[in-house]
C-alpha cells in the first residue's frame, strides 16, 4: 500500500512538473519548455520564438536564454526614477531583448540604441519594430567609440562581436561605421547601458567629462588578456563622477584562476558593474 502511494505521488509530481514546463511565466514572458526549446536550436542559425506575446528573433539559442534569465528574471538593468518619460541610452543592443526590458519597465521612455553588427541589427530591427511606441525608440546601426570614424570588427555572429576580440576565433571581420559617443553625451541620460565587448576600456575614458550627465550606468567590464588590466582605474572614474557601485559576475571564465589565467577565452574577467548615485 506505501509502495502504492510512493508511486502515485511520484507520477503526480511529474506530471505537475511537465505541466509546468508548458505554463506561461510572466517574469521571463514565456514558458520553461519554450526556453528549453531555444536552447537547443542550432547554434549561429537564425531563429524565432515569442516573448511576452511578441515575435522575436535571435541568432544563438544559449545566449539568448542566458540574457533573457539575466535581463527579466534577475532584473539585471531595473532602476527608479521620478519622470515618466526616461531618457535610456543602451550600447550594444543586439537582438533588442535589453530595448524590450526598458519599454515594458517604461513605456514611454526615449531609448537610443546602438548596434555594429549588420546581421544582428537586422534581428534588432524588426524586433524593435513590433514594440508599443515604436515612435520613441531610435536605433543606430553604429559602433560607440572615441571619435567618428569607421571600425574593424569581429562578428562573431550572437553576442559577441567586438572591435577588439575575435572571440569566436572565426576571423570574420567586416568594417562598421564608429560615432564619438561623448558627442551624443550632452545632456542629462537616466539610464546609459554599456556593454561593447571590450570597447568600454577606451571609451568610458574618453566620456569621463560627461558622466556628471549620467544618472544611472551599467558597464560591462572585460578584462583582456591582451592588455593591461584597468579595472583600478575604471572604478577610480566611478568614483570620482559621484558613483557607488556593485560588482557582480557576468559570467564566471576562470574557474581555477592560477592554472587556467592564460587559457583560450580571450577575457579573464566579465563583470557587470551597476552604478548608482546615493
């Protein structure tokens, strides 16, 4: 008879945990099922899915989950401010899902938004177009950098291209156009994302007059094993613009540091660094 009921209850609970897997979650906007669907698309091959009842396309299932867990489950970029109408600032956009973060968070935000990567701009292009207020969204085909000026760049095809690293070591370089981003910097920003591969080590140096105009910054900080370590100095800025600041992992490379330092991945360190004004 325990037998009896040790099974029953075990059969229950699969069958509540498969049901599970179909229902809708509105922290993520989709279901676990689905999640585990993208995970498994084929990697670098274009693909769609819905999020939050929205078509939405994607180039890489894994780091496409990845982001949507950290973006919308964590709530990795949620921040207060006192205007309805907040002005957002996101560098390296991708497929959009920060873009669609910051309109459910508010809708009537003025979002800039900026990607290099022709194939992935286009992702980022229809999928900005099926959002409310498309009006109010502006999308710039364009690497941030220190001066106006054209770029090489590793498209990596997903979330990894950069002007620095080849990280998918498939020597895939292709040439973008490059703004001056402290031009665009010129007047008060109430949330700046930045997250360039990289990039961030030149050009968060060459805004350091104008981050007084930011209220809210999130970098992205990657370590090079190709160069010298400036993690001191970045957080030295931050601190001298007025920022507090928390450091979390963005995704943990090393995880035997002394042995693996010069491994094969070309950053040693990914860190979100999340700055605030107290």
């Amino acid at each position: 008879m325990n037998l009896l009921k040790d099974l029953l209850k075990i059969n229950y609970n699969t069958i509540k945990r498969f049901a599970k897997s179909f229902a809708f979650d509105p922290q993520i906007g989709t279901s676990i099922r689905e999640t585990d669907r993208v995970k498994t698309h084929p990697p670098f091959t274009p693909g769609k899915t819905k999020i939050f009842g929205q078509n939405f396309e994607f180039s890489h299932g894994p780091s496409y989950v990845h982001s949507l867990e950290e973006i919308f489950a964590d709530d990795l970029y949620k921040f207060e401010t006192a205007t309805e109408a907040p002005l957002i600032i996101d560098c390296g956009a991708n497929y959009g899902l920060s873009v669609l973060y910051f309109r459910k968070l508010f809708p009537n935000a003025h979002i800039i938004a900026y990607e290099p990567d022709e194939a992935i701009f286009e992702m980022l292009k229809r999928n900005v177009d099926s959002m409310p207020n498309r009006e109010q969204i502006e999308l710039y085909k364009k690497a941030v950098w220190t001066q106006d000026t054209t770029l090489e760049f590793f498209s990596e095809g997903a979330m990894a291209g950069s002007v620095h690293v080849d990280y998918g070591a498939y020597n895939k370089k292709v040439v973008v156009d490059a703004i001056d981003f402290k031009k665009v910097l010129n007047k008060k920003v109430d949330f700046l994302k930045i997250d360039i591969e990289g990039a961030e080590n030149d050009v968060i140096f060459d805004i350091k007059h104008k981050l007084h105009l930011v209220e809210n910054l999130f970098l992205e900080y990657h370590g090079l094993h190709s160069e010298k370590q400036n993690l001191g100095d970045i957080l030295q800025l931050l601190s001298i613009s007025g920022f507090h600041y928390i450091i979390k992992d963005a995704l943990p490379t090393l995880k035997k540091p002394y042995i693996q330092r010069n491994a094969d991945r070309p950053y040693s360190m990914q860190l979100n660094i999340i700055c605030y004004r107290p």
